[in-house]
C-alpha cells in the first residue's frame, strides 16, 4: 500500500506541474491533430483512379528490328577466326537488313575499338561466343553459349527518359535491379505495350536475340531449320495486370508520413527532456530518494503521466488518419484503425524512454538548451 500512495502522490505532483502550464499541454495533444490535417488536405487534393478490369497487353514479333532504327548499322562478332560464327554473323545480317558485319579476333579488341574508333556508333550490337575455336573450320558446340554487347546508353530511350531527373531514367539498362527505384501503382510503364524501360525491345535486343538463335539452328542443318521456321512465328506480349487503383498519395505518404509522424512529437520529447533535466537541477530528485522513494517509482510515475498525454493525441490521430473525410478516402484508407493505434501507441513509448535516456545525459537546464540551440 505505501508504493501504491507513492506512486499516486508522484502522479499527483506531476499532474499539477504539466497543469500550471495550459498552453505547453495544448500545443502537446493539438501539434500531432495539425500534421494529421496536413495529410488530410494532401488526401484531399490529390485524386485517384479505379482499374476495375485487368491490362490486357496486344502481342507483337520480335522477327524485325522497330522502325526507327538505321539499316546502315552494322553487327559485331567474336572471334572472327571462326568461318561458322562469320556465317552466323552473315545470316543475322540477311535477317536484319543491317549494312555489314564486322569480326573481331577477341572481346578486348572489341572494346578498344569501341572506345578509339569514332565510327563505333555505326555498330548496333556485338554477339560474342564463349566458345574458344582452335581452328577455322571448327563447327559450333552441341550446347552453345553467346552473349549480346550493346551500347551502356539506351538509343532510343524517350527524351523525358532521358533526363536524370526521372525517377526510371533510361541512361542505363539496370541489369542491376530487380525492381525500379520508384514503384508506382499498377504495371510499369502501362501505356506500352512493349515493356518500356529499359527498352529490349525498342533497342533491338530482342531482334537481334531471335536472329542469332534462328542462325544458330541454321548452321547445324539449314534445310531442316528453314522447314521448321517456315511453319513457326513468334511472338511476345506483356503478362496480364490484375485490376488495381493508380493513386499516387501511398507514394507521398511512404515518404512523409514517418516525417511527419516525428514531427509531431518532436515539441512533446523535447518537453519531457526539459521536465526530467529541470527537475534533476533543482535536486528534487535527490531531496525525494533521500524521504524513501524508489528509482523505479520517479521514471514510472513521470511515464505514466507522458503516456497518458500522448494516448490522447494517439487517439485523435488516429481518427482523423482512418475515417473517411472526402470522395478519396481516408489518409490510411486500409489500414485496420486498432491496428494504427496500437503502432503509434509503441511510437509513443520508444518516444518516452528515448527522451528519457537524453535526459540522463544533462543535470541541467541550461546545459540542454545550448545543446538543443547548437544542433
């Protein structure tokens, strides 16, 4: 019973400090409520867009390189000791219109040609096999494995694809990524029924893929190949997209939201800090352990008291987060709301023992406040 009624008297004497100051408890509970409407308005201005039925992508062939390329580009190959990989070459030539082909004896030469030469842009694409021929009249392994070379910068990239400014520039492949910087609601690039960035398609990767594949089948039987060609096209097309909703507000509240959740309990930590610090200077502290209070009762009575203030907030918060306020829909339109109080409320408590661990740091008031003006 006696740390029952210290504990109260704690919470007591608490409760009366926060008490004489009206305006620091209103700015506490209404500064989170402000950066809640902040999100509101936002809600509000930005419209979304319902997809109730599934992107269907037409198909198209691969067999021909797209309009807007030259016919005066020329193919690369590697080595050019190999008479079946310059028949290769040729044949991918015939099948592409290209002007002419071009051998190297090994992949550094081709490099350096593309780095010294100035007419190196005339070469579309280079196919490399790994295959280490002996001798000229070698024929092509059983299983054979080849690689494509094309320029690191997209050549027909869309201007505005162009720029860095673009969240999915095209001013490289991305062999390197999995998924795009900026995922935005529904299919990549939706509008394009070719794929889009990075452009396999537009930059002839595709064409030229299907050529040396088709020219490989010729060198081990011509006849047989041209006979199973004749009766086989292929085509490509995009996977289906399922219905969805294209609203670019989840963009600006993955980005915002945890800001502005920080914010609104910035003023309140900060108070806290100065509650505990101030407290700590005028010794009342140790005047209190010294008439037989336990540690534990100071930092849980002043929890308690903080936690308390900011449930209030929590709950508004939460509100005004999950309840729907406009044709658009709330902030968290499908978020469960128990489920947004209970995250803020753990937000709240790592936000308390945080302030209070900055306050072990000062013994006094002064000291806090020259820090919080340096920072």
């Amino acid at each position: 019973m006696a740390i029952i009624r210290q504990f109260g008297l704690l919470v007591w004497k608490n409760y009366l400090q926060q008490k004489r100051q009206i305006l620091v408890t209103l700015v506490e509970i209404l500064l989170p409520l402000l950066f809640s409407g902040i999100l509101i308005v936002l809600r509000q201005k930005v419209p979304f867009q319902d997809y109730p039925n599934a992107t269907i992508y037409e198909s198209f062939a691969v067999d021909i390189l797209p309009k807007h390329f030259l016919r005066e580009l020329q193919l690369g190959y590697v080595p050019s000791n190999s008479s079946v990989v310059r028949k290769v070459a040729e044949d991918v030539r015939a099948s592409l219109s290209l002007a002419s082909v071009r051998g190297f004896e090994t992949e550094e030469q081709f490099e350096e040609h593309i780095r010294t030469d100035p007419q190196s842009h005339q070469i579309l694409a280079a196919v490399v096999f790994e295959h280490p021929f002996t001798h000229d009249e070698e024929p092509l392994p059983l299983q054979v494995s080849y690689h494509l070379r094309f320029t690191f910068t997209p050549r027909n990239a869309p201007p505005k694809e162009k720029s860095e400014l673009s969240p999915n520039s095209d001013l490289d492949w991305h062999t390197f990524s999995l998924f795009p910087l900026f995922q935005l609601p529904g299919p990549r690039e939706q509008h394009d029924k070719e794929g889009g960035t990075p452009g396999y398609f537009r930059e002839g990767f595709l064409a030229v893929q299907h050529a040396v594949d088709r020219a490989i089948m010729r060198s081990y039987n011509r006849t047989g190949a041209d006979r199973l060609l004749a009766m086989t096209r292929v085509v490509l097309s995009r996977f289906p997209y399922p219905n969805f909703i294209y609203d670019v507000f989840i963009l600006a509240i993955q980005n915002q939201l945890p800001l502005l959740l920080v914010l609104s309990f910035t003023y309140t930590s900060l108070n806290i800090v100065r509650a505990v610090v101030q407290e700590k200077e005028r010794k009342l502290k140790e005047y209190m352990r010294m008439m037989g209070l336990s540690n534990w009762l100071h930092w849980s009575a002043w929890f308690l008291m903080f936690f308390l203030f900011l449930s209030i907030s929590v709950f508004f918060v939460t509100l005004l987060l999950c309840i729907r306020v406009s044709p658009n829909g709330a902030v968290l339109n499908y978020s469960d709301p128990t489920l947004v109080f209970v995250f803020l409320l753990v937000f709240t408590v790592a936000t308390i023992n945080y302030s209070f661990m900055i306050s072990a740091f000062f013994s006094r008031g002064g000291w806090f406040c020259l820090c919080l003006m340096g920072n």
